[in-house]
C-alpha cells in the first residue's frame, strides 16, 4: 500500500469493514484533509496577526511614509480572508478517501460511504480556469457515484517521476481508466 503522508495512518474500522463489504479487494492509498479544527485555529491565528500587523504599519505609514498604507491594506486583506477561510475549513470538516483496486470509500465527519468502480458514472478533474492567480493547476478531483453525493478530494502538487503532480488524482484516473469509468475535465473559477 502506498500512503501520501509520512505516516502510515491507522485505518478507521467503518471504513474497513465498509470495504469488505461492497469487496473492494485491497488498499491501495488514502488521502485526507487533515484536522479542520487544527487548521481553522491557524488560519484564525494567521488572521489575526496580519490585522494587528495592518494597525501597526498604518500607524506607522501616518508619522512617516505613505506607501505604508498599502501594505497596512494588504496584511488587512490577507488578515480578512484568513478569518473567512478557517470558517471554511470548519464547515467542510474532516474528509477522507480511501482508494481500493475495486472502488473507493469517501469519509466525511465520521461518514463512511463506498462505491465500486462499476458504479462511478464519472471522474472529473477540476481545473482551475483562466484569470485566477493559479490558472491551470488542478483543484480537486471528483469521484461521482450513481445515486450518491459527489466524493471530492483535494489535489496537491508533488513531482512525480512520470510527469503526474499528485499521486492521488494519478491513481484515481488510472483506475478510473481500467475501469472503463469516464475521466472528464471541467474548469472552475471565475472568469
């Protein structure tokens, strides 16, 4: 079994006995999101500073230099969008996915569901689309089961030896490919 992080995570008991049940076969790699409530308090923490930080450049930027009072605007920004992207992590909580040669098990706050292979109408791939700051780069790929919600995991960017970036979206199209699944790609983002 190959894993994605440094340590090889122990495998959730739902999630186990789910696969065994639908005869997934054998583990082939996992990915999750991590801790949402870890990185909700480092984004909130994040925030926070980078506001203070804006208070003390501005204060600064009016007893000497005025271009100061772009970066003040900027640390504000980074600050505000720091804040609303830990509500964000809090909201989509905790998820996981789970790949088996014979289809996937999708957990998400403590929810497991599984589909096999057979009954994934499709795999998108969701790039991001012109006129964003990371344009072209992959967002996240979606396993779609017939009759259930979408299972979404969270590319990440790791140089493979065969030119792929994440070793997870590689291993969800080549199966998805041997499975005779189609693989689609949609972009996303605003124009």
């Amino acid at each position: 079994m190959m894993s994605t992080g440094t340590a090889e995570p122990k495998l959730p008991s739902q999630v186990a006995e789910l696969a065994a049940q639908q005869g997934l076969g054998e583990l082939i790699d996992q990915r999750s999101n991590g801790n949402p409530f870890k990185g909700a308090v480092m984004a909130l923490a994040g925030g926070l500073l980078s506001t203070v930080l804006s208070c003390g450049v501005l204060a600064l930027a009016a007893q000497t230099v005025k271009f100061l009072r772009v970066i003040a605007i900027l640390l504000f920004a980074v600050g505000i969008v720091s804040v609303a992207w830990s509500v964000v992590m809090l909201f989509r909580g905790f998820q996981a996915i789970y790949v088996y040669q014979g289809g996937v098990v999708y957990t998400r706050n403590g929810k497991a569901r599984a589909a096999r292979w057979s009954d994934v109408s499709e795999v998108e791939v969701q790039v991001i689309r012109e006129g964003n700051l990371f344009a072209g780069n992959i967002s996240n790929y979606v396993v779609k089961p017939v009759g259930q919600a979408p299972m979404r995991v969270s590319a990440i960017d790791i140089a493979l030896p065969d030119g792929e970036r994440d070793p997870i979206g590689a291993l969800l199209i080549r199966l998805a490919n041997e499975t005779g699944r189609p693989v689609s790609q949609r972009l996303v983002g605003k124009k």
